[in-house]
C-alpha cells in the first residue's frame, strides 16, 4: 500500500472513531442535561444524535427504554417558550422505536402506546390547516386540533403519514406510504392513499381480506383521507391533507 493509502486509511479510521465518540456523546437521555427539560424521559430512552428539532419539553412524555431515531423531531405547540397548560401533549410509551428523520407534532393530543416501531420519515400530527374559507390562503387560516391514537403493539411502515383524529388500535400494520384518517380496530393491515383496512384478523379463521370477512371490524362510516375523485365527501368541512 502506498504512502498515500496508510494515511488515507489512518485518517479515514480516526473520524470513524470520533463521529462514533461524537453521537455518543451527543445522544439524549435521562441522565444528560439535554433531558431534564422532558416531562418524562423514562430509564434507558435515547434520542440518537445528531438529534432533529425538539420542542416543548415540559409537554413531552417519552417511556422507558424507548429508542428515538437520528433527526426526529417531536415538538409540542406552535414553537418554544408558549405555555400549552399543565398536562402533557405527546406521550411515547416504553420499549417503542422511532424510525430516523420522522416527525411528531404535537398541539392537543398524540397518544403512542407500548412497544409501537416505525419505519424512517413517519409523519404524524393532531393539527391541520382548514379551508372554511375560500378567498383566505389556506396556510394563514387558523389550523384545527383533532386527538390521535396509536394503539400498543402496531407497527408504521416507512414514509406514513397519520392524520390528525386518526384512532388505530392494538397490534396494526400500517403499510409504507400510507396517509391514514380514521378509526381502525385492534389487529388490521391498513394501507392506500386513502388508507383503508385491507386484512383483518378473525379469531379462528386467521388473517382475511375484506372480500372474506376481514373488514366485518372496521367501523361503519370510518372517515379516511380524501380519494381522488369524490373524496370530498368523506371529509369533514374545514380539514385538509397533511400539513
């Protein structure tokens, strides 16, 4: 090896080991300064470093041995230093993973339970922007709050987006690229833009399609994201896309 390939080699070694003293030094936890500021940032959580746009700390509850990805971000309200009341706005429950480069934003209610893992650039928000008025550019009119819930055990495929009012139950499956809004039961696979139930699971028959039964457990009237052709109907006046 040529003079110039050792100390290629030497040098390319030397920034592996600092970048790796670097995020580890950097990484988010309980017991560094950077986490005093949660409401709850439970034994064994980390935020990997580098860390993506925190805000709103005192309103962030995050469990036990949960993992948050590089370059999340989770805020709570419309930016630092507001005072948003004395209960917590995002709850992160234990033992759950966050996939890199998501967002989770926060203004009224964000509810994760247990054990739920996502894949990277995982978007989900309780606010919207409205369109009540037609003349107002749809970003300056005042955004409208809608509570979501992720049940324990469910899994969120790489690049979904949840809506705001968007309720999924226990151990779901939410397909990759998915926009979801509505209520979902315990035990679906729920994929499309629109996103709707496309298996369910039936006790003692297994895993169906809608065609065999499966989606008999999907409420009536579950309000998903608009189609595109007639989906206007389907969505309540005043709500939009992600924002």
């Amino acid at each position: 090896m040529s003079l110039r390939g050792v100390v290629r080699r030497a040098v390319g070694s030397l920034v592996h080991r600092l970048w790796t003293t670097v995020r580890a030094a950097g990484a988010v936890s309980a017991a560094s300064p950077a986490g005093y500021g949660f409401r709850r940032l439970g034994q064994g959580a980390c935020l990997a470093f580098p860390v993506g746009a925190v805000f709103g700390e005192a309103w962030i509850e995050i469990g036990d041995h949960t993992l948050v990805g590089e370059r999340v971000s989770i805020s709570a309200g419309m930016g630092p230093g507001v005072d948003l009341g004395p209960g917590s706005i995002v709850r992160i429950g234990g033992s759950c993973s966050i996939g890199r480069g998501s967002h989770i934003v926060g203004h009224q209610s964000i509810d994760i339970g247990d054990h739920v893992f996502t894949g990277p650039y995982v978007y989900i928000t309780d606010q919207n922007h409205v369109y009540d008025d037609p003349e107002t550019p749809i970003g300056r009119q005042w955004p409208r709050n809608n509570p979501v819930v992720i049940g324990s055990g469910s899994w969120l495929g790489a690049g979904a987006i949840i809506l705001p009012g968007t309720r999924i139950g226990r151990q779901c499956v939410v397909a990759g690229g998915a926009v979801v809004r509505g209520e979902f039961p315990d035990h679906s696979v729920i994929a499309g833009v629109p996103a709707r139930v496309v298996r369910h699971y039936v006790p003692g028959e297994g895993w169906l399609p809608p065609h065999l039964g499966g989606g008999r457990a999907e409420p009536a009237g579950t309000r998903s994201a608009p189609a595109a052709t007639g989906g206007v109907r389907a969505e309540p006046a005043g709500s939009v896309g992600a924002a």
